[in-house]
C-alpha cells in the first residue's frame, strides 16, 4: 500500500505508454480504468521486475499510491474529465496533485485549478505531445500548475521525457492554464504547417504534374536541410507508403478532407479575443473547413474553371524556390504562434518564459524542428524579444530569403493552387515590416459613416469630421 511512485488514470493508448515509459524508467505506477480488459493487460505488458498495477476501483487505486500523490488523468477532454476527478475527489487529500495530461480547453483548466485549490489539492493543466510512440519513449510535455507542487512531478516527467543534447523536454511553464494555453498553441502551429506541406504538395503535383516519387524524394531530401523536423520526416514517408492490396501509393487513395478536434480552432478563437494576428494558422483552420466542402468543390470544379498548367519551367530550380519560400512561411507561423504567447502571458499572467517554451519543442512534439533551436537562441538573446522576425539574425535570413516565396506564390497563382498558408505567411511579414499600413483609410471610414473618430499624426486628441 502507498508505494507507487505515480498513477494514471485511463489507461488507453497514450495512459497505458505513459505508465510503461515510467515504469522503463524505474518507477513504480498504478493505473486505473474502469474497462477490466484493460487493466489487467497493462498489468501483462509490464517487464520482469517493473512494479506496475492496475485495478478497476478508485479507491484501491487512490490508496496504492505515495503521499502527497500524484495522479495524471488521461482520458477525453471535456466531460470526462470532471467524471474522472468527481471519481478521485472523496479519497484524496490535501497537497495531493490532479494532472491532466490532455487537450482540455484551457478555460477549463482554470476552473478545475480554482475548484481543487479550495480543496487544497493542486491541479495541473499539461499538454503532452508526440502521440503513441512520444508517450512510450519521450514525449514533450507542458505542465502548468502550481511552481511548488512541481517538484514532486519533476523527478519523473524529466526522466520519461524525449531528450535533445541530454536535456528533457519538459519544464514548469507557468501558473494556472499556462501548459493547456501552450500546448493549444503547439497545435495551431501543428495547423500552420501541415498546411503549408500539403500546399507545397499540392504545386508540385497538380501545379508541376511532377512525378509521385519525385515529390516523395523531395520531402525526403528536404528533411536533410535546414527544413528537418518531424512533420516533414513523416511527410516523406507518407508519401512513400503504398497500400497493400491494391499496390497504389496509399496517399493516393486517401480522400480530400480532414477532420479536427478543435485545438486549432481554439487557438484561432482566442487570438483574436487577444487581438493577436496569426494569419496561418487561421487560414489552416479555414482550409480545413473547406476541404469538408467536397460536394460544392465538386461541381464548382466544372463551372469555375481556369487552366492549371504551367509548362516551360526548370524543375530543379523551381523545387529550389520552394524549398526557401517553405523556410521562409515555416519561420512565420512559429512567429504567429510565439508572438501570440507572449501577448496571451502577460493577458493570463502565466509568466512564460518563450526560450524554455523553444527548448522543449526542440525534441519529442510534433512541431519539434530544427529551428527551434535558433528561436531558443534567439529568445536567449534577447527575453523580451515580442517577434521573433525582430531577431537579427532570423529576420536576416527572412530578408534574403523573401524573393523565393514571391515567386513560389506568383507560379501557384499562375497554376490556380490555393496557397493561403504561403500567402498570409507573406501577407504577414510584408504587413509586419510595414511602418505605414493603410488604417488611416480605414479609421476615416469609420468616422465618415459611424463618427467614429480618429486620432491623427500631427496632433494628439480624438477628432470627428463632417465628410460630405
Ligand atoms: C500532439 C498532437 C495531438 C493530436 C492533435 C490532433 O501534439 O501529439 O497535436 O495532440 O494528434 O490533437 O489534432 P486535430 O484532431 O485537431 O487535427
């Protein structure tokens, strides 16, 4: 009794690799799950000599483990949640720690860490990243909580986490909803950039007609660039899979539109609460949306028409262009998402701190990229950094690579390919280092047909005009 080192409640995929992670790592778990198949299976895929149990009863299980305990939930986000910590609540104690190691939405976190510090119980929001395989051999993972309480999590999240030059991917991030806010945001750049691979797709095969196997070389040969990350690696090998019965690239046979779970929504949602701009991952969510418009694409294919081919072009050259306006757009929504933190840090007070933010996406998540490095660098230079495009050296290579994504997005224009993650990626920037953008027009509009007012470059005040 009282000898478990940590317990986890829901023992499905990523619950069950968790505690088989710690369990590698020579901590004792217990887990919990109402399904009796489950519970005991865990229990059988443990190792000789691993101290693992599982059982169906949440008193039992409440009571295996060590003072104060430690319990992670790993069940649907939502409802679920709540039923799971209503399970737990009659039989635990103060000083005890609830963490929810799912996507809940971070509103609800807040609440739920109100809820149990009445009870003086801690509550930790933590997003975790990396799916199956990250939960099973290092995850990344974003706790935020209560900074005191973090220690008695921190022995074991810094040991089960994915590693980059020996240091973990996990580190307290802030108070309150801190970690469910970053992890949502993780998402949304999840977003951003599977949007903008599957636009580089899309010009290269529709727009180009190249070859199957030449795209899939060319995301392959890609990830030996600067462009490495994970999302680009499985890229190459998406493509490269073919389906076993009918022998056809798998990818081929896959149909046009994707669902969602909401996480990028709520990132777009809550931007623009903030007045944060971040025009990709916006434009991700949307692309998404319309990739659900199958019918109506279908028949606005046969009305709406213009000629897709582009012809006279130097393949290698092209695919070069591309390769730099992937960079450049790819550098951008991190910007988005980053930038957006630091305005949601100081809005919610979490406190983040954006180079530890930088340094454990560097392994284990699903944004994990080479950059990432560099922005860490680049917030190590400078904390109060609010873009990273202000960095000099980010913002250098930006400037000498800017030439390449206009070209990439006049050729997709020229081919009919939508491209709006490029194009709010340029849109962006282009705003971004603009000194001058044309809102006077707009705030004289406002005041023609609403007197509005308008504040002015010559003189302080608020004025109003009769226009006509
Ligand atoms: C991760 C992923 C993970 C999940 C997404 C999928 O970091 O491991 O982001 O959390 O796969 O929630 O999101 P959508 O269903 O919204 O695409």
């Amino acid at each position: 009794m009282e000898s478990y080192d940590f317990g986890i409640v829901g023992l499905g995929v990523m619950g069950r690799n968790l505690l088989l992670n710690m369990a590698d790592h020579h901590f004792a778990v217990a887990g919990l799950d109402l399904d009796e198949a489950k519970a005991q299976s865990l229990e059988k895929e443990a190792k000789e000599g691993q101290e693992v149990k599982a059982t169906t009863v949440a008193e039992e299980f409440v009571g295996l483990i060590k003072k104060p305990r430690a319990i992670m939930l790993l069940v649907p986000a939502g409802k679920p949640v709540d039923g799971a910590i209503g399970s737990l609540l009659p039989f635990l104690e103060e000083g005890d720690i609830v963490i929810d190691g799912g996507n809940s939405y971070f509103p609800d976190t807040d609440r739920r860490f109100t809820e149990l510090a009445e009870k003086k119980i801690h509550f930790f929001g933590m997003g975790i990243s990396g799916g199956e395989k990250g939960a099973r051999f290092g995850p990344s993972m974003m706790p935020g909580g209560d900074k005191n309480a973090y220690e008695r999590l921190r022995p074991i999240f810094e040991a089960i986490a994915a590693k980059v030059n020996g240091e973990p991917c996990v580190t307290y991030l802030g108070s309150g909803s801190a970690g469910n806010y970053v992890k949502m945001v993780h998402n949304g750049i999840e977003y951003g950039i599977m949007q903008l691979i599957s636009e580089a797709y899309d010009l290269l095969k529709r727009g180009l007609g190249l070859s199957d196997e030449k795209i899939q070389e060319t995301f392959t040969a890609w990830n030996k660039t600067e462009l490495q990350s994970f999302l680009i690696e499985i890229t190459g090998e998406v493509l490269a899979k073919f389906d076993d019965e009918s022998g056809e690239r798998l990818v081929n046979l896959i149909s046009d539109w994707a669902k969602a779970k909401g996480t990028g929504k709520w990132t777009s949602q809550n931007a623009m609460d903030l007045q944060a701009p971040i025009p990709v991952i916006d434009a991700a969510v949307t692309m998404r949306d319309m990739s659900k418009l199958k019918p109506e694409r279908v028949q606005a294919a046969k009305q709406l028409l213009w000629s897709n081919e582009i012809s006279d072009f130097k393949e290698e050259e092209i695919i070069y262009q591309l390769q730099e306006a992937f960079y450049f757009a790819m550098i951008n929504i991190y910007a988005q998402g980053l930038a957006q933190l630091t305005i949601a840090s100081k809005a919610y007070n979490y406190g983040l701190n954006l180079e530890q933010v930088a340094k454990i996406w560097r392994g284990g998540c699903i944004i994990r990229a080479a950059v990432l490095e560099d922005f860490r660098q680049a917030y190590g230079r400078n904390p109060e950094l609010p873009n990273i495009l202000l960095d000099a050296q980010i913002g250098n290579k930006l400037v000498s690579k800017q030439a390449h994504i206009r070209s990439t997005i006049k050729l997709a224009v020229d081919a009919g390919i939508p491209v709006a993650a490029f194009m709010n990626s340029l849109a962006y920037f282009d705003a971004y280092r603009s000194d001058r953008l044309p809102t006077n027009l707009i705030q004289a509009q406002r005041d023609y047909f609403g007197a509005h007012t308008y504040e002015r470059t010559d003189r302080e005040g608020t004025f109003h005009t009769q226009w006509s």
